[in-house]
C-alpha cells in the first residue's frame, strides 16, 4: 500500500508534501517559514500552537491548539500532515521536541525538520564545544528510532540580522560605535537571513518526493532523507560585516573604536561566565567557538551549500546590515 506522500499515482497519490505543520509560527524565523510557505500557493499550513501563547500568527493558516502536558492533543493536532517543521527558542522546555517527535511518529507524519537552524552539528567537536549538540543529536536519533519518520536537518549558520544587532555575538556595539574583532576579524562564517530560511524551507519543501523514475535527474527530497541541508545568505568575515557596517552608516573607520580579543580567549571567557550564572556566557561561548579559525563555521567551504538546487536568491548584505542597525536600537536581544 502506497504511503502518504507516495509516488503511486495510479491511486491518486501527489510526489510533493501538501500539508505543513508548524511549531514556532510566530517566531523570529517560523513566521517567515509560513510565510514563504503560503507564498508557494502549493502548501496548507497549520501553526501549532499553545492555548496561552500570545504570539501573532500571520494571516492564512490553519491553528490547532495543544497542550504539552497532554500528549493525545499533539497527536490529534498533527493527524494527516505531510510534514511538521518545528521552529523553538532556547528558552522552550527541553522535553518539549521529544514530545513533539513522539507525536509525529503516532500520527505517521512522514518528515520531521527539526530545530536545528544552526551550525553545522554534524561536525562532532563543534557540536560537542558549543554544548548544543547532544541533544540536537538525541533528537535527530529519536525520529529513526521511531521508524515511522524522516529528518532533514536544515544548517543556516547563525541569523544575520539577529546576530550583527547583539554585541556579544558579531562583536559590534553600534551605541557605541564600537567593534570588538575576533584575532585579526578575517575568519569567514556561514550565516543566514531570516528570509533566507523561510525561502530555503518552502522550496525544499516544494521539491518532489521521489524521482520520477530512473531518468530523472531533478532533485527531490529523497535525497536529503535523514540527512544535512546546507544554506545561507552570505559567507563574511567580521571585517566584511565591518565593510558594510560602514557603507550603511556612512562612515569612516576613524570614527569607530576597533579592539582585538582573541578568539580562544573569549571562548574560554564564556565558559567562566556561564558557571556563574551568567546566560551572556552562553552567547560569548557559542559565537566565539563558531569563529575559530578552523573553518567549522564556514560550512560553505567544508559542506557546500545547496542554495542553487534550491533557487535560493543572492541577497545584499547591505540591506540586512541596515535591519540589523534598526533592530539594535528597538529590540532588546534576547526577544
């Protein structure tokens, strides 16, 4: 009997994923996933959601509300969907994606993305330094355990726009006028836009499931069945960032206070301040160890990207350099 999402169409059944689940709609990056999902007009969406969640949905989903303390109404709530992507902060408890994998395997959803949005974790020693991971790994495990789903674990690097607006992160204090660079600011990171990611997640979810047969040459799914993706917007040094920072302001490097710090040094810095307490520690640490000059943060030079099978766009970093000046002045970092 041919599965949902098949490829027999003698029995009616579509070579693409129709129906889409969302955890996280209305966060940082899941809204533009939805969005860029309806913007396909191929896609019915559904925000899963909780019932005292105060988050602003975009317009044109479908909503269905769970609770997590309740495991049939996740298991309800994702009955007959094609795919969930599942979109978390830091602060989300952290049994709540088991929950959420444990469901999908109940309600034989049939692909899991989850939430990975991040480095590259299949580097092991950068996974295990950045103390994420683990458990992105356990997550990962538990989807093949299970046996009733697939993963996709989509790599964008750290947000850009998110990321060049908290000092702690790029190093740029822009109340200041301040840059601090990491050694000598040159190493070349793997990073993303918030619209980037949406586009990668609807055209991969656009992609056909399987090939059409023997002589189809075209990408599907298929092929990144419980494996990596690899996207991004722009591969930049903190000195590029720098470049760009200056075209947006207009102005001059004289006119920016400029220090050096050593990378390892900050690393081991952020460690120190996470055991006592200090969440700052968290983000020095991570984005400190992403910038050591080994190219574990460049994942477009040690991975390659997929952005040109997936018809991603060439973005101007300019633009999203100006979004992230504005966001530095209005939101605080941790929202």
């Amino acid at each position: 009997m041919a599965q949902r999402g098949g490829v027999n169409e003698s029995e009616g059944i579509p070579n693409h994923i129709q129906k889409v689940a969302v955890v996280g709609a209305g966060g940082n990056s899941g809204k533009f996933i939805v969005e860029a999902l309806l913007g396909t007009g191929r896609h019915i969406v559904t925000a899963i959601t909780r019932a005292d969640s105060s988050a602003k949905l975009p317009e044109g989903l479908q909503v269905k509300i769970v609770d997590y303390n309740n495991q049939s109404s996740i298991v309800e709530a994702l009955r007959d969907q094609d795919a969930l992507v599942i979109t978390m902060g830091v602060m989300a408890p952290k049994d709540q994606q088991t929950k959420l994998i444990e469901a999908a395997a109940e309600a034989n959803v049939p692909w899991v993305f989850p939430n990975e949005w991040s480095n590259d974790t299949a580097n092991e020693l950068l996974s295990k330094e950045t103390l994420i991971g683990e458990a992105k790994a356990k997550d990962r495990a538990l989807v093949t355990k299970l046996g009733k789903s697939s993963w996709i674990a989509i790599s964008t690097g750290f947000w850009y726009e998110w990321s060049l607006a908290i000092p702690v992160a790029y190093g740029f204090d822009f109340a200041k006028r301040a840059v601090t660079l990491f050694d000598d600011g040159e190493t070349r990171i793997t990073t993303s836009t918030w619209p980037q990611v949406g586009q990668a997640v609807a055209s991969l979810l656009s992609l056909k499931i399987h090939k059409d047969g023997e002589q189809d040459e075209g990408p599907s799914l298929d092929r990144f069945r419980n494996n990596w993706v690899y996207v991004s917007s722009f591969t930049v040094s903190q000195k590029d960032m720098l470049d760009s920072v200056l075209r947006v302001t207009e102005t001059n490097l004289d006119q920016w206070k400029v220090t050096r710090e050593s990378v390892k040094d900050r690393y081991t810095s952020g460690l120190e301040q996470m055991k006592k307490g200090d969440r700052m520690g968290f983000a020095k640490m991570l984005y400190s160890r992403v910038f050591y000059p080994d190219d574990s943060g460049n994942f477009e030079k040690t991975r390659g990207l997929q952005n040109a099978l997936l018809g991603l766009p060439v973005e101007n970093i300019d633009e999203y350099t100006k979004i992230a000046i504005q966001r530095s002045k209005e939101t605080p970092w941790a929202q």
